[in-house]
C-alpha cells in the first residue's frame, strides 16, 4: 500500500438488480489531492462515490482505508468519522444555519464551546457568518450550497466526497463557490474527490482525473495528463479534443512521425510503425490561427484552410475549419475581427508537433 494512499479498492463488483454498474480492478485516491471522476451520464461516478462512503456494498471486492481493509462496524466507523459526503441537493434541516453546520459534530458529541468554534470557523470559510441566524428554509440556492459544505469541512474530515455539487447554481454562484473551495481544499490539504460533469469545473478544480465508462474506469492521471495525453478516442472526445483525425503513418525515425491524413501529412511526436493506423488528436486552444499576409510562424504544420464555420463560445470563436481534413481552433472575438476572418473566408492554420498526440487505432 503506498504510503500517499488514502483510500484504495481492488476488485471492486457492484450489482443493482442483477446488473453490474461497477466493475473496478484496482482504484486509488491520494492524500491531500483533488480527484475529479468524470464520465457520461449514467458511467457510474455517483455510484463510485457512494461506495466510497460505504453508503453502498459491492457485491466483490475491497475498500482500503489509511491502509486498513474497511471490513467491520469498527472500520465502518472509523471511515464514515473521517468522511464527509456533499451531494448535489444541500438537504438541509428546518432549523438554523447554525444548528445545519453544527449536526455532524453533535452527532460526534464534541462539546460545546468547540462546537461553537468550528462552526464559526467553518461559516468563515464560506463567507457566511452573517446566515448562522437563518432559517435554511429561506436560504438561496447558493446560500444552501454553502451551508452544505461548511457543515462538510466542520467535521474537518480527512475526505471530502461532492456528488455533482454544483450542478443546480447559476453560473456567477457556481463560479464564486468553486473558486472559494479550491482555495479551501489548498489551504487545509483535505482530500477530495469530486463526481463533475462539466470540462471546465474539472480544469478548474482537479489535479488527478479518472475517466470512467459503462461502469468502468478507462482511464486515470493527472489533469494535465489525461486531457493532452488521452489514451483512447472515447477520452478523446470527452476531454474536448475537437479535432480527431484519421491517419496512416508515413515515416517515423528518432521520435518524429509524419501522418498521411486525406493527402495531407502531419508531423508529429512519437514512435509508430509505418503504416500503422492512427488518431491524430489536436485540442482546439493548440491552433493557431492567421491570416496570409502573416509569415513568421514557427510550428511544422502549416496549412491552408477554409472556414467552414464560426460559433460563439463565450468570448472566444469556434472556428471550423477545411485544411483538407477537418480542424476546430479557438480564437479571441477581437483577434477574429482584426483578422477580418469571416465564414466561407480563407486562413492560415498552424500547430506544432508536440500538439499532436497520436493513438494508435485498434485493429
């Protein structure tokens, strides 16, 4: 067991109504890391995350605390003392904020004056002192979120598990909360793992990152890791590499590749056989984009394109383009504009070999 191991499960089985819904061989979460389980609907992060909180049994399988193999009411005990769970509803009590923030520490019978000290400590965390007198019955959706989560963070677990936290704020109070428990989760090195939905919360909050599929988890890593080096096509498509191309490799010597894509070749890092089947896989942000008048660029892959498309994303463009093979770019609206590219316009596009992360196609 690595000694930087909280929690690990091995040869995890989990059945409901006779179908496996988690089929795990092997699972680790590090101490003092913030781990996002990402996936489709229906993949199994919910569930992951239950059986983590031995809220669920598997059918086969073990979950490992501290080291210590959860098999018994004392080691029940001892996980479900040092977990705390947020879930995507605050389900919150009709009672006070106060009296919200302070349940799980009654329930651990700590006295008063130290109950009275974390709760306080734990509503300054969250910027919500001045709630501890409210009803949560009158509390916004926000201001729920964060009742729910200074009442996690009182109990000061060794875990935190967030099931889909965020998913029922607006934009500015999701925005607000993230960056607010991220700065939380550095400053007290609690471990978390967090089931998400959504690219940018991942980004934005994690350091490790487990894809998961059908009940599966197919593949696990650093953030940066998983969504620069995915190792499929299906990571691929879910981490938002827009650009997945088809190719043959041509040549390959001293981790240098050239790819034959539709006529067109593309250099790229790595070492493939020639004439293997591979994805040539681009994320939108490593295109760049000018236009003909411009000559200095630097990258190896420089083609001329035609856009085929212009979306609104924010405050960048989604660019579409036709190279001869399909390429999707970001750009900045001004940049867009002082470039003068609109649709059905021509440009030049260009990425550097490193951007290029090749998969080898599956016979």
């Amino acid at each position: 067991m690595n000694s930087e191991t909280l929690i690990k499960t091995e040869n995890i089985i989990l059945q409901r109504g006779g179908v496996t819904v988690l089929d795990i061989p092997e699972f680790q979460v590090l101490q003092g890391r913030i781990l996002a389980l990402i996936g489709p609907n229906g993949a199994g992060k919910s569930t992951l995350l239950l059986m983590l909180a031995c809220l669920l049994k598997p059918e086969h399988g073990k979950i490992y605390f501290q080291g210590q193999a959860v098999e018994n009411r004392a080691d029940l005990a001892l996980l479900r003392h040092h977990a705390s769970v947020v879930f995507q509803e605050p389900l919150l009590l009709n009672n006070s904020v106060f009296e919200n923030v302070a349940l799980g520490l009654k329930f651990r019978r700590l006295k008063n004056g130290e109950i009275r000290s974390r709760v306080k400590s734990a509503l300054d965390y969250f910027g919500i002192s001045q709630l501890a007198k409210r009803s949560a019955k009158t509390l916004s959706g926000g201001e729920a979120k964060r009742v729910s989560l200074a009442r996690a963070f009182a109990i000061k677990p060794q875990i935190i598990l967030l099931d889909e936290a965020f998913n029922s704020l607006d934009p500015p109070s999701r925005d607000t909360i993230i960056d607010d428990l991220k700065q939380i989760l550095e400053e007290t090195k609690i471990t978390a793992v967090m089931a998400l939905h959504d690219r940018e919360e991942t980004l934005r909050l994690a350091q490790d990152v487990s894809v998961m599929n059908a009940g599966k988890i197919v593949q696990s890593g650093t953030t940066a890791a998983i969504f620069n080096h995915p190792d499929s096509e299906f990571v691929a498509n879910f981490v938002g590499t827009e650009s997945i191309l088809e190719g043959t490799v041509k040549s390959c010597s001293e981790g240098q590749m050239v790819v034959s894509i539709n006529g067109k070749s593309i250099e790229a890092v790595g070492d493939c056989s020639i004439g293997q089947k591979v994805y040539c896989c681009l994320r939108p942000e490593n295109v760049t984009v000018s236009s003909q008048t411009q000559s200095k660029i630097s990258a190896r892959n420089i083609f001329e394109a035609k856009v085929s498309k212009i979306i609104r994303q924010g405050f960048f463009n989604k660019l579409t383009l036709d190279c001869g093979f399909p390429l999707v770019a970001y750009i900045t609206i001004p940049s867009c504009e002082d470039l003068s590219i609109a649709q059905g316009g021509t440009v030049i596009a260009s990425f550097k070999a490193t951007s290029v992360h090749v998969i080898p196609r599956e016979k």
